[in-house]
C-alpha cells in the first residue's frame, strides 16, 4: 500500500526519543494483565492449531510480546518504524528476527503468515488512513489466519484523540473497529472490554478476527 510518510516519520521519532523508557516500562507488562495474558495465550493456541505458519508483531516495540509468542511454540518475529526500538528488541532477545518497517507495507508474501499481533500499534495511525492497514494484514495471512488487535477504547464516543504519553494517539469504539476489520476480508471470533487498572486511565478494547 502507499503510505504518506509524515505522521510515520513523527511516530518514529517519538518512540525513538524514550524508547529506553518505555521498553522499561513496558517489560513486564503481562505480568500484572492476567486478562491480557489469556487472550494472547488463547490467540497463540489457535494459530498452533491451525498449522505451522509463522507469525508476526506488527508494530513490535522492544520485543517483548514477539518473544513472548515465541515462548507459546510460535514461530514468531516482529517489525516496527523505531530503529532504537529495534536496538533494544535485538540487544534482549538475540535469538529472534527483528526487522525495520511499516506493517502497512510488510516484507511478507500474500497468506504467508497463521497469525499477525497488532497490540497498540494502530493507535497513531489517522483513521481516514487505517483501513488500507487492515487491507494489508488480510493481505498477508492465510485464509483462516487470526489478527489480535490491541487498542483503546473510546467508551461510548465517536473516535477521539487523545494526549498519549508519546505522540497523538486515537481511542476506537470496538464496534466501528470491528465494522472496519470486517470490510477488509475479516469474521469477528471475539472481542474483550477491559476496564482500566489502577494505573490507567481509558478502556482497553481486543478484538480476535479470523481472515475469511
């Protein structure tokens, strides 16, 4: 797909500029999100179950959840636009490939992969510019491959954005979400609604879709 490269370039820079602070703030994360861990865990068994393609992270930060979908038996890598991001996915955990990249325009052949992990990494795109992503994630998952999407809901309100920590981000009500995923090529499986935690301050939407 053709991307417009401002808003990638800014959400490089940004991520680029605390990628230390935020890969330790974010190392541990699963550990204290049991029902996060579920959902992840219950979307690597059903790639498992499937066959053995592999999968990736698109949008994969400092690695932690590509390594922790290659702790579950997955055959797993990651790409995102950081290259200090990058750094640090390949400095903690050296036996897994980590490659520079937009996941809209992904180095992957069509229905090369059983699943694709997209865990908060569609929050900075601008929502006129968000279906062609899902576009190329069918793109690239076998018929019957999963998508696991991560974002922040918008509890009732239309689109919204918002002062994330790092750069401009978008809250999303899971329905018009899931609308969207649907029109490029995908059934819905499931959904989950999670309230904030103590230390957070919005909903947390997932939505499990299988490619058609």
């Amino acid at each position: 797909m053709a991307e417009s490269s401002s808003y990638l370039t800014a959400t490089a820079d940004a991520y680029d500029a605390v990628a230390d602070l935020y890969a330790d703030l974010t190392r541990d994360s699963l550990d204290s999100l049991p029902l996060d861990r579920a959902l992840i865990d219950a979307f690597a068994e059903l790639v498992r179950t499937a066959g053995p393609r592999p999968v990736v992270e698109a949008g994969c930060g400092p690695g932690y959840l590509t390594a922790h979908l290659r702790d579950l038996g997955l055959d797993a890598s990651g790409v995102d636009l950081s290259p200090a991001l990058l750094a640090i996915a390949r400095r903690d955990y050296p036996g897994l490939r980590f490659e520079l990249g937009s996941m809209g325009d992904l180095k992957v052949a069509d229905g090369e992969l059983g699943g694709l992990l997209s865990w908060y990494s569609t929050i900075h795109i601008p929502p006129p510019e968000l279906p062609p992503y899902f576009a190329e994630f069918r793109r690239v998952l076998a018929p019957g491959g999963l998508l696991l999407l991560g974002f922040f809901e918008s509890e009732g309100d239309p689109v919204v954005e918002f002062d994330h920590k790092v750069t401009p981000a978008y809250r999303w009500p899971i329905d018009e979400l899931a609308g969207l995923v649907r029109k490029e090529g995908f059934e819905e499986v499931g959904r989950m609604l999670r309230a904030p935690t103590e230390n957070e301050r919005f909903y947390h939407g997932r939505l499990l879709m299988r490619a058609s």
